[in-house]
C-alpha cells in the first residue's frame, strides 16, 4: 500500500497541507508550508540528536543504513527505560489540529509506543500507539487529530515511554491546522458505513447518534451471527453457521483494504463465535471507526480490586467541544442534572460528591439481547477504579 493510500485509508489525504512523502518516497515535508512540525524529516543534526528534537538519555539513535540520501532516525534499545523522541510545538488556542509520522520496526518483543501528544501539564491530548509486534517489518502511518483547547504549546512525542525491546524507525513527522467537523467523506471507509449503517448528518443534533449508530454496527458484525445461529433450527444450523462465516470472511476482506492493521480488522480474523472480553473488543473496534471519521477517541480501563473488568471510551464531539463518554458494550451514555451529556471528569466528580446515580444514565439499544449490569446502571461502588489510558487503540487484558 502507498503512502498516500494509507493517508486515505485515516482520513486524511485531503487534509490541506498534509503531504504524500517520506523518506521511502524520496520528498521532503521541511519546505511544505503550513507544517509546525520543524526537521519533521530528520535531515539536519547537531551531532547525534536530530535539531529542534529532544532525545532521551535511554535511547539509542541511528539512521537507516539502507538510506543512503535520506536520513530517518531509528531508535533502538533493549530496556525497560523510556526511549522517546519529543519536541515543543507552538498552536493556537482552539483549533483542530491532525499529526502524522511514517513508521517501520522490527519486531523483539511487545511494547506499547508509537505517537502521543499532551500538554505541559502533562495532561493527553491526542494518541495512536501500537504494540511493536503487530506491524513487524511493515510501514505504516500513525495519526491522531486533536482540539487544541486553551493550550498554545504542546508536546510531540515518538517513542516508548516505558521502554522498548526493538529497533523503530520514524520519518516524516507533519504537524497541520485542520477544519474541525468529521463527515462521511473523511475517509473510504466512512463513506461505506455512512451509507450502509446508515448514519444521519454529523451536525449538533445528530452527532452522538451517529456514535451510537456506530456502536450498533460492531455489534451487529460481531455478537448477530452468534445469536441468529443458536436461535436457528438444529437441522438448518450447520449450512445457515457457513452463510455467516462466509458473510464474516467478506466483511473481513473489505475492512482489510479500507482499515488493514486496526484492531478491528484484525477482530474480524477471529470465530463468529469468540466473543471473550467483548466489552474491550467493541471499544476498540467503535474507536477505530470512529477515527476513521475523523473523531478522536480515549479509551477508559475500569478495574475492581486491581483487576481489570470494563472497558469503554470517550470520543471528541465538536460542538460541545468536550470529550463524552460512551459504552458501546452496554449503550450506555452518561448525562449530569440537567441532562446533558458528560465525559470521564465530570463522571468522576459526580461519582466523588454524590454517587453515580440511576438519572445519571442514558441508555440506547445497541443490540437485539443487551446485558445490562446493575453496577454500570446503578453506579460505580467504592472498590471500582477507572484509568484514562489516553489513547485510542490502547488496552490492558482483561
């Protein structure tokens, strides 16, 4: 797959600005106007750092010695310590912004990395990392689109904060203003499920429906078959299981040429009938569409006595200019007294002063059998703690 095929494929070719180019296509993003990002394509050095970058101590660089013209850097380590390549860019305050950065490895062992963004408080602000042993040896594109807030300098950061067991090589990282509002158009595969879900116009009204239209779509893909199939007649079973494996297999096929390398299509390389963890397999799934559409997701990790038990996310929604909570596994939406919807920080207020209570949940059904948890409907007791990863793709085993 070219490059730019892959800028397609995250919505993002038609980004003004963002540019088809890396250091395996011969060009250079340095002379393209509009990129914040400075020595995005790691031509220039001051010694043994790339200019404008900041290396950690830990980290070991290098530069690809099949390119002979071009440099990349490479960063190449066998340690539990952070390995992470960052710089300081100025933005404006309340503006959407998208970032990308061509990246190969070679595959040791798992570590979770990629690209993040975060202000100087510390606080995320956008993500798309992966562990270093699904892409071994393939090039691939990490993006993420963020809202800028009240922040005028973030953080870029390339890397493995919590160590690494590999060798990964980063090029040309680009950095631009984009128009905010996701659409049908911002990609293949949104332009396909727009249709087919359908979904409605992501205006102010219609946005979170369309999440949640979203939603129901994973769903139907992943928990329909299983279902149909055990309410099926014994005798017409085995020939009605083949329908909806072949059924799979095509679905399989299209996100594989639309969305190759997502968690959701490497969830649809697996039985009709392996639903384990589901709560985490429909997140990352939604999540992964969602992005497709150009709408930032966080995934939130909830843990009872130190193990791990839900998983939903939060997604950006543009016009309340806010980020909003949504389970996907339950469909479920959370909302404050006056009904309005709220994301993960509000949750946790409400959950501290008074308790997550029954008016606090807006539910949507999102699947033909829902299971409804009396703990997620009721509220969240006090043994129950929750995480912001942070990130759209990343999660911990259930």
């Amino acid at each position: 797959m070219t490059y730019q095929n892959m800028l397609r494929n995250l919505g993002l070719a038609m980004v003004p600005g963002l540019i088809c180019c890396s250091c395996w296509s011969g060009d250079s993003v340095n002379d393209k106007p509009g990129n914040l990002i400075q020595n995005g394509d790691f031509e220039v050095w001051d010694g043994s750092v790339p200019t404008a970058w900041t290396l950690s101590k830990a980290a070991i660089w290098g530069l690809d010695p099949e390119s002979e013209s071009k440099k990349e850097i490479r960063l190449d380590a066998n340690q539990g310590l952070p390995v992470v390549l960052s710089q300081q860019v100025s933005v404006e305050k309340d503006r959407y912004y998208v970032i990308s950065v061509a990246v190969i490895h070679h595959n040791r062992n798992s570590y979770f990395g990629g690209l993040r963004l975060y202000n100087q408080d510390s606080t995320i602000l956008g993500s798309h990392r992966f562990t270093i042993n699904e892409q071994q040896g393939v090039q691939r594109i990490l993006s993420t689109k963020f809202f800028s807030a009240n922040n005028t300098r973030v953080i870029v950061e390339l890397g493995y904060p919590q160590g690494m067991d590999a060798a990964v090589m980063f090029d040309d990282v680009q950095l631009f203003a984009v128009e905010e509002l996701a659409t049908e158009y911002a990609s293949p595969l949104a332009s396909k499920l727009a249709k087919e879900v359908p979904l409605g116009p992501f205006d102010s009204l219609g946005y979170h429906g369309n999440v949640v239209g979203i939603a129901k779509y994973v769903n139907a893909v992943f928990l329909e078959p299983a279902r149909e199939i055990s309410i099926t007649d014994v005798a017409n079973q085995p020939a009605f299981e083949q329908q909806k494996k072949d059924e799979r297999t095509k679905i399989h096929a299209e996100i594989d040429s639309l969305l190759p390398n997502s968690r959701f299509e490497n969830y649809l390389q697996s039985s009709i009938f392996e639903n384990a963890a589901y709560c985490q397999k429909s997140s990352l799934s939604a999540s992964d569409i969602l992005n497709s559409f150009g709408i930032p997701t966080k995934q939130i990790h909830m843990s009872k006595l130190d193990s791990g038990f839900h998983q939903f996310f939060e997604y950006w929604h543009p016009y309340a200019k806010k980020w909003l909570a949504f389970d996907p596994f339950y469909g479920i939406s959370y909302v404050d007294g006056d009904g309005l919807l709220i994301g993960y920080s509000e949750l946790v207020a409400i959950q501290e002063k008074n308790g997550i209570a029954i008016t606090n949940v807006k539910y949507s059904q999102v699947f033909a059998a829902n299971r409804v948890d009396d703990l997620l409907r009721t509220g969240w007791k006090s043994e129950i703690t929750t995480q912001v990863l942070g990130d759209s793709r990343l999660s911990y085993a259930h």
